[in-house]
C-alpha cells in the first residue's frame, strides 16, 4: 500500500452569529490564520471578528491518519523586543543566562521559574536563541 499525496484540502467552518443565531461559514482560503478576519451578519447585520485558526496537514513521516484539521488557534505572547540591559561581560554565561530570562520574562514566566529553567538547560558555547528555545521547551513537558 502507498501513501497518497497530498494535493489540496477543503475546510468548511462554520460559525454562529451570536445575536440572532444564525450560521454562516467559511472555506478554506477565506479561513483566517494569522489575523482576525470579519465578517457582517447577513441576518443581523451585526459585525462579528471571526478569530484565527490554524490549519495543520499532517505529511512526511508522521504516523497520524487524521484528516487536516482545524483547530483554534493558541494565543501566543508575542515577545516584546529584549531590551539589552548592561551585562556583567558581554558574552560570558552569566549576561547570556540573564538575557535569556528576560526574554523569558515577556513571555510572561515569572523570574523564579525562568531562571531555574535557563539553568537547568544551559551549557557552555550555546547561542541565547538556543537557550530561550531550550528553556521555553522545558515548559512544554
Ligand atoms: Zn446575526
């Protein structure tokens, strides 16, 4: 047996006004991902923000046979920019490991656990991008 390729999917949603009930829905490329879309209630009238989805094809060695799907979208904390504070010695574990937690921080993990986090996964050599990433991951345990 062969797997069959991946050409195209269609999705349909389908949504609810909230005051007068009625259904509407969207197909697949009117579907937004990244940005609320809207949309006006034919019914009411009533401008309704339709919120992000996210719409994962499961392709390439992953084992799962379910059919695309669509899932709400998980808010993420957008980082705010690091803001460089004075480091102790540019470059050295220490600056690198605050660093790190203050980008932690506006991902909103409170210090205590950020920096247990930052300690627990960080050698010697590491990039602070490979750091945070290796923190934050020790979250999703
Ligand atoms: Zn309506």
């Amino acid at each position: 047996m062969k797997d069959a390729v991946f050409s195209e999917y269609e999705v349909d949603i389908h949504l609810q006004c909230p005051n007068c009930k009625k259904y509407f829905r969207i197909r697949n490329y009117e579907i937004p991902q990244d940005t609320p879309s809207y949309h006006n209630c034919l019914e009411c009238s009533e401008g309704l923000a339709i919120q992000p989805f996210t719409i994962s094809v499961l392709q390439d060695g992953k084992k799962e046979k379910s059919p695309p799907k669509a899932t709400p979208a998980k808010k993420k904390k957008k980082p705010k920019k690091a803001v460089a504070t004075k480091p102790d010695a540019p470059g050295s574990a220490n600056s690198l490991m605050k660093q790190a937690v203050q980008i932690m921080k506006t991902y909103g993990f409170g210090y205590r656990e950020a920096k247990k986090a930052v300690e627990k996964v960080y050698y010697a050599g590491m990039s602070l991008e490979e750091l945070v990433k290796k923190a934050l991951s020790e979250f999703e345990k």
